[in-house]
C-alpha cells in the first residue's frame, strides 16, 4: 500500500511539472543570458524512448521551459551563496569589449575554475567576411608565396562540456571557415594541438591571450604545416615573472581568481643578435621608426605587451642565426606577439603587419621583401568583426 501511495505521488508531481512547462510562459531570457537557445521537444518513437534519448531530451526541455527560471536559477544561486555553496555552473557577467578597431561590442565572460574566460558567440555575416578576406589574400598575392591561415581557439572551448557548450562551438566554426577557405590557403591546426595540452597552462587565468607555452604549441603546429623544424622549449633559459593580472580581472575585480597568474618565458635571443625594427604610421602617411624587443624586460607592471613590448603597426625581426635564409609575413593580431619569439627561430627575416595600425599597403611590404611564406593569424574572436575583416582587406 505504502508503495502504491509514492507512486501516485510521484505521478502527481511529475503531471503538475509538466502542466507548468506547458501553461506558464517559459522564461526565454533566462536561457539567452547563457548565449544557446532554447532546448526543443524531442521526438517520441520507439528508438528515442528505448536509447533513452527521449527521457535525456525531455529533461532539457523542461529545464529550459519551466516559468520563472530565472528567478528560481537566481534564488538557488542565493541560498547557495548564504551556505558557502560554488555554483556549479559558475557565475556568467556581461561587459564592453573593444578589440583595438573603435568597435565595442557587448560580450560575456565565465568565471569559473579559478580563471576568467570569454564566451564566444558565432556571429555568421562577420564570418564570411573573414573568409572573404583570407581569399582576397589568395587571390591577390604572388603564387611562389605560401599562405596559411591560422584562428586560434580560446581556453572556455577545452573546458568540461557543461561549461564550453554555453558558447557556440569554436572547434565547427574554426573548421567551417577552414572548409570554405580557397584551395591555395594552408590551413593550420592548432585546435588540436593546444588541446593535447589542455591541462598544461597555455592560457592566462585572468587574461584573454594565452601563455607563452600556449603560442609555443601554436608554432609547433605552423612548423609542421609549413614543413620546418621547430625548435624546443628546453633549448632556452626560462624565466618566471610574478604579478601578472590580466585585461580580464579589470572588468570583473571582485572576482578575480584566487592564485594569480605569472608569465614564464622562454629566452630565444640569449645572444642579443635577433634585432627588430618597429614601425608605426600617422595620419599624414609619415613613419616612425624604433627599435623593437622580443621581450620587454623594462616593462612597469607585468602584463601581455611584455611580449614584442605590445601592438606595432609594422615591424621587421632580423634573426643571422636562423634556420632557414626564408622570409616570413604575418598579418596579426595580438595572439601573435608571444608567438613572434618562436617562429623567428626559423626564418632569416620576419615581417609583421597589425591591420588595426598599419595605414598603408601590403604591395609595399612586397616591394621591400623577398616574401616566402605569409600567414594570417588571429584568434577566433576576429572572426565576430566585420570592421576587422574589413581593415585586413582594406591593407591590400
């Protein structure tokens, strides 16, 4: 009797859960602020009810469905904080992002596992405009120069998948845009690389870039692309810098992790003799030339721009002891400047153009240079600005 009492109760319950999912308007937003859509009804047959997929699919939908989600979500998350409980999912903030190009877009970030972490959103019109641009490289420059494409993830997308499938998948963007990319562009996987080392620290905690550890992989998996050695990390004196905090700690401060971050690097030009020469570009068309730093051992307060001493519009990196008398032009974004130190390793000369700066025209860094190989470089958030698609067109 007690037996049949449970069950009839658990009917019960189970009927009136449905009748709320079905009767009270689900609360759409809750589910938008965590950047996916709304989970729909799964298909009921024999295959989906007996795999289990139906039961799977239905506790998602309702999950999703049930009215006032987000106040009841904001409720737990209370009582859990009043207890000293870490919500699982982590806490999810929004701010203004602007990438360097005089645009601020509204992103969010996921503070969760001692790190600060940008969620990414595919945004698809500003990605074929990436495409375009990459393919108006193809088209355009001399056939004896190799071109490569590298888009490089962000540390949310190796998180546990409870956590990275807040954000639309890099990995399908990132081998969308690979898949679409003219036939004459080298693709280079560093998804798979960075992700064989997942649990190494590749990644700042409380910064958008990654480590230099982090870039090394990256050249790694450009050397094998492009058919060169790579040179090895125990090859170099490493060195610790403490008290590094990230771009990312200033838009949430109260929640910045625990164990702070640090930058370790790798010493490729013990000998002083890799010499660089930066360039920037006024208004007026005039440059200003000066000398340049793999590393700059002088900076203030410790943070990204130690490496190449941060963003130039142009600059050259002459390396006598290279492995190969090879020219290198790499159109960039910052995830480049911890990754110049490496790759300059194997070409005599190492050409770097910021779009974001550089007012001028690629013919002209042709005219200047024996170009080799040309690789454009950025991380997957490039691929969400259209203007940035466009600066990459506009230099040639």
């Amino acid at each position: 009797m007690k037996n049949i009492v449970l069950i009839v109760i658990f009917c019960a319950l189970l009927l009136s859960s449905s009748v709320l999912v079905f009767v009270v308007p689900a609360d759409e937003e809750s589910v938008a602020a965590e950047n996916r859509e709304m989970t729909d009804m799964p298909e009921l047959n024999s295959e989906t009810m007996f795999s289990g997929k139906f039961a799977q699919g239905f506790e998602g939908f309702v999950n999703d469905h049930v009215g006032f989600r987000g106040a009841l979500t904001e409720a737990s998350e209370k009582v859990e904080s009043a207890y000293g409980i870490t919500s699982k999912l982590g806490k999810v903030v929004s701010i203004d992002k602007d990438v360097g190009t005089g645009t601020t877009n509204k992103t969010r970030l996921l503070i969760y596992n001692d790190a600060i972490m940008e969620v990414f959103r595919k945004n698809e019109d500003a990605e074929n405009s990436y495409i375009r641009a990459v393919n108006h490289y193809a088209k355009k420059l001399p056939e004896d120069i190799e071109l490569y494409s590298m888009i490089v993830p962000t540390q949310l997308e190796y998180q546990e998948p409870m956590y990275s499938n807040i954000q639309s998948s890099q990995k399908e963007t990132i081998d969308d845009i690979y898949s679409r990319l003219d036939k004459r562009v080298v693709p280079v996987d560093v998804y798979s690389e960075l992700g064989e080392h997942k649990d190494e620290y590749i990644y700042f905690r409380t910064d958008h870039h990654w480590t230099s550890l982090g870039a090394y992989y990256a050249y790694r998996a450009f050397s094998e692309s492009a058919g060169i050695e790579a040179v090895e990390p125990e090859d170099f004196e490493s060195y610790i810098i403490r008290g590094f905090d990230g771009s990312l700690s200033s838009q949430v401060p109260a929640d910045a992790p625990e164990e702070p971050d640090y930058i370790e690097w790798y010493d490729t030009n013990p000998d002083g003799e890799i010499e660089l020469e930066m360039q920037g570009l006024d208004r007026d068309g005039s440059w200003t030339s000066y000398e340049g730093t793999l590393f700059d051992l002088g900076i203030k307060e410790p943070s990204y721009n130690f490496f190449m001493g941060g963003d130039h519009a142009m600059g050259e990196i002459k390396n006598p002891n290279a492995a190969t008398d090879k020219t290198l032009l790499v159109i960039k974004d910052s995830y480049a400047n911890a990754f110049l130190p490496w790759v300059c390793q194997n070409y005599e000369t190492t050409v770097l153009i910021d779009p974001r700066s550089y007012w001028a025209n690629i013919d002209d860094v042709l005219k200047m240079y024996d170009v080799d190989d040309c690789l454009i470089m950025n991380y997957i958030f490039a691929t969400t600005f259209t203007d940035l698609c466009g600066l990459i067109v506009d230099i040639y």
